[in-house]
C-alpha cells in the first residue's frame, strides 16, 4: 500500500511537519532520559510525519516489515471520513471527562474521610 501522492504540498505545510518532526524527536530524546515523557511514541510520530514528509524516507521505512504493517494502519486510518474520527474523538472526549469527574469525586471523598477522622481525634 503505498502512497505516492505527497501529503504536504506546500510549503507551509512542509515547514510545520519539519517542526512537528524537530519537536518529537527532542522530546522523544528527552524521553529516553526522563522516565516521565513516554520517548518512543514521540519518536515513532516524528517517524510517521516525516514519513508522509518524504516519500524517499517512506520507502526505506517500509522495507522493515514491523514499520510497514504501522505505517499501513496509519493509512488506513487516513481514509476513514471525518465525520467518523470526529465522533470517535467526541467519545473519548466525553470518556475522558467521565473518568476525571470520577477521579475528582473520589479524591474528595478521600479528603472528606480524612478531616472526618481528624476531627474526630480532636474531640
């Protein structure tokens, strides 16, 4: 499945991937260091813009066939519609909201317990 349309066409686009792909590799480099920044996946996403960036560097990429099999999924991904991936991002959304919602009401109650238990010592 290979794409030989380019993805970028213009220049400005061009220079945003450029940054998009300068940014994750600092900070996937600074991930490989930090265990608190997940390095590879910003690795990987430099890997994949620069990918769409280059049709050059797409090839090579593809010879590899774990890279290949990702790179596939990823366009498979861009042929979905937009209206889908904008009600699939709306779910996550709203899931995301959910869980923190749930996340915020437990550590309340947490607090609760505890000024609770505090109070009750003090008496």
């Amino acid at each position: 499945m290979t794409n030989d349309t380019p993805v970028f066409d213009n220049l400005t686009t061009k220079l945003i991937a450029c940054a998009v792909i300068v940014a994750c590799l600092l900070l996937g480099l600074a991930g490989l260091i930090l265990p608190l920044i997940p390095g590879l996946l910003f690795i990987a996403i430099a890997l994949f813009v620069a990918a769409k960036l280059s049709p050059r560097f797409a090839t090579v990429v593809r010879e590899n066939d774990t890279l290949r099999g990702y790179l596939d999924q990823a366009d498979r991904i861009a042929g979905v519609p937009l209206a889908q991936k904008v009600q699939v991002v709306g779910l996550l959304l709203v899931k995301m909201l959910i869980d923190g919602v749930a996340l915020l009401v437990a550590g309340v109650m947490k607090l609760v317990k505890a000024a609770e238990g505090f109070s009750a010592r003090q008496s």
